[in-house]
C-alpha cells in the first residue's frame, strides 16, 4: 500500500525506510543474471562479498555468499566470470543499503568458458607446467629469432620492424599460422615444432594481437600447451594485450605484454650497448688511471725518502763505518798481537836461561866420555873424552885428576 505523504505531513527517514526493507522483502527469493566484477574474501569472516554487474547498464549489486557455498564451486568464480545467483535481496535501513545473500550460483556463457581454463590451469598447474624452475632464460643476442605468427599481421610487422630496430644485423625464421579460428591451434603447434627442430633458432616467439576471450581460445589449447612445454628452445609468449591472460602465458618461458615488448625482450638494443660498452670502457679507463696515479704517487714517496733521493749518502755512512771498525779491529789486532809478541818473548827468555846452550854461551863446557858419559870427579888420567862448549866440540884426555873441595861460603 502506497504511503499517504503530503508536504505538511512528511514521512520520517525511519519510516521511507521501514516500507522499502517491506517492499524489498516481499520480493522473495530471485535468480539474477550478470557479471562478478569484484570478489572480496576478508579474512576472519565467514561470508565472501562479490559486486555483481550488468553486463549493458552501468549498475551494480552487492552480494553476499556463505564462505562454505562460495568454497565449494568448482572451479571457483573469478572476476569477469558471467554467473546466474539464486539471492533473497535485502535491504537495511539502519545503514540504507541494499545486498542479495546467495543461495546457490552458477556460471553460464563466458563463465562457462572461464570456468573450462580455470579447470584446465589447475590441472596444468598440477601438473607442474607452469613451475618457475622449468623457465629457462633467453639468451643474450640470439643469431636467429623464430616467429609465428598470422601472416601480414600487426603483430609481425611490430616484432620484425623493433627487433630490426633494435638490433638491425637480427636474423628471423617466421612460420605462419591461423591466429584464432578451429585451425589455429593445429597450426600454431606445427609451426612451433618446425622452429624448434631449427637448430639455428635459439629463441621463439607466439605472436598475435589483442582480442576476445574467445579468440584468443587457441593460446590456451592443452595440447598447444603441452607441445611448448616439451620444447627445448625459449619461448615467449606474446599474445594480445597486457589485460589478456591465456594459459600459453603460464606455459612460456617469457611473458611479453604486447608483440612489441617481445621485440624488446628477445634482442638487445645496439644504442644501449653501444652506450653500456662506453660506460663500462669509461670505468675500466678511470680504474686504470686511477691505478696509476696511486702507483705514482707511491714511487714518489719512494723517491723522495733520503735513502733513495741520495743512495750514496747511506753507503758512504756504511763505508765510513766499515772503515771506522776494520781500523778498529786492526788496533784491537796489533795490540793483542804485540802482547802475545811480548809474552812469547818473555817465554823464549825463560827457557833459553834454562837451556844448556846458554849456560855453555857463559863459558862453561860439558865433558862426556867417548861413550857419552859425564866426567865427574871419578874419572882417571888417560881417558879420552869430548868437551863441549858454545859453538864447537872438542876431544882431549884427561891428564891427570885432581880434586877440589868446594867451599860453602857464600
């Protein structure tokens, strides 16, 4: 029943409110129609809010859904997945909002679609085909780019006229293949295989243009997917634009946002090394000079030291100082020797006093007999004897002999 409202006798907030929450509630449970254009799973709550869109008129509904209900889809929904949601609408008039709270949800059309990849990628994912320890890098400077890609494309003229660009002595192998279409994945996968049997090919590149989900299909066929997985040259992925997101994308070893990044990725730009070269050069000609100087610098500080500014002045010093202690040991020498010289004199003095040459150099003599013995007062005339005296020996006979008393007087 409409609200008899007039301008002197207005209805309050509270009861506007009141009759839309009655108006809102006899509406009951809907099926609603339309694309989830947010999923927001707050931590700690038990409900999942999604914002649900009308894919033509600019308008939005909130809608809440158990976390059980929304855990238990399979695949799960994702944002731009077209869905059918079974939701008693409610309004709350102490906040003035309005929501639904799901009881059942279905994808339908694109979400069907989404749905099919998102069970695809996880059992890929499984699988482990989009592990990051299976990406292997690019190489550095590839001496022959593989391309595949539609023929007279905007996608191969961008890849060939940056790369070209980019590096102008680049050389590329291009197979053509259907970009979209029931024939494209058999064909992308054919043309994939021929480079990657080239051994000439040292990278590969998937080229094509933006489109619809739907177009870009082909780049997430399991069996194309597969194929790039097993190849042994580096594959980059540049299919449609940066917001695209097919599974090749997952599979390939490089991700390029567009056709042109690709051209970027797979080969260096000579301006860019070019200036590199020239800086690292720079660097390596400063280290060097820098080297230098300090090495300078350090003779300097050798050179100006006294011991090499005036290297005589220090041998002269040690000369002076040899000389100082040779004529020291020469004084020490001839002093000890003197005094040795003197003692052995002193010595020879003793023993030629105690020698019996000296004693006969006095004047005295030694008498022997013939057969060597000394004369003494024994002996008797006629005796034959040999008298020795300082620098001569004689022979002569003993006359007579006579005896003389020896006197003890001093």
């Amino acid at each position: 029943m409409a609200l008899e409202t007039s301008l002197a006798a207005p209805a309050p907030v509270r009861q506007i409110a009141l009759a839309v929450g009655q108006w809102v509630e006899r509406l009951g449970v809907v099926w609603v129609e339309g694309q989830v254009a947010q999923v927001n799973r707050r931590q700690g709550t038990q409900t999942v809010f999604m914002t649900l869109r009308d894919p033509i008129a600019d308008i939005s509904l909130t809608v809440t859904c158990p976390r059980s209900l929304y855990d238990a889809l399979n695949p799960p929904v994702v944002e731009g997945a077209s869905v059918v949601i079974q939701a008693k609408p409610s309004f709350y008039p102490n906040r003035g909002t309005f929501s639904m709270a799901a009881r059942d949800i279905r994808t339908v059309g694109l979400g069907d679609l989404l749905a099919r990849l998102e069970q695809r990628r996880q059992l890929l994912a499984a699988e482990g085909l989009f592990d990051r320890a299976r990406k292997r890098p690019l190489p550095f400077l590839p001496g022959t780019v593989g391309l595949v890609t539609a023929p007279s494309s905007a996608a191969e003229r961008d890849v060939l006229e940056v790369a070209r660009r980019r590096w102008p002595a680049v050389q590329f192998a291009v197979r053509y293949a259907a970009m979209q279409g029931p024939r494209s994945a058999a064909e992308v996968i054919e043309a994939v295989r021929a480079l990657d049997a080239d051994p000439s090919v040292d990278v590969l590149v998937i080229a094509r243009g933006g489109g619809s989900v739907e177009d870009l299909l082909p780049f997430s066929d399991e069996g194309l997917l597969r194929v790039v997985s097993a190849c042994r040259t580096p594959i980059v992925s540049a299919i449609g634009h940066d917001q695209d997101n097919p599974l090749l994308d997952l599979v390939a070893d490089v991700r390029a946002s567009t056709p042109t990044d690709a051209a970027k990725l797979v080969v260096p730009d000579v301006v860019e090394e070019l200036a590199r070269v020239r800086q690292a050069r720079d660097r390596v000609r400063r280290a060097v000079v820098t080297r230098l100087d300090r090495e300078q610098r350090a003779v300097a500080d050798l050179r100006s030291r006294p011991v090499l500014a005036d290297p005589r002045a220090g041998l002269m010093e040690r000369r002076q100082a040899v000389r100082d202690l040779r004529d020291r040991g020469r004084r020490a020498l001839g002093v000890r020797l003197e005094a040795r010289a003197a003692d052995l004199e002193h010595q020879r003095a003793r023993v030629r006093s105690l020698s019996p040459l000296a004693t006969l150099q006095r004047g005295y003599a030694v008498v022997r007999t013939a057969d060597g013995h000394l004369v003494g007062a024994d002996a008797e005339p006629g005796t034959g004897v040999r008298i020795r005296v300082a620098g001569a020996e004689l022979g002569a006979t003993i006359d007579d002999v006579r005896l003389i008393e020896e006197s003890t007087d001093e």
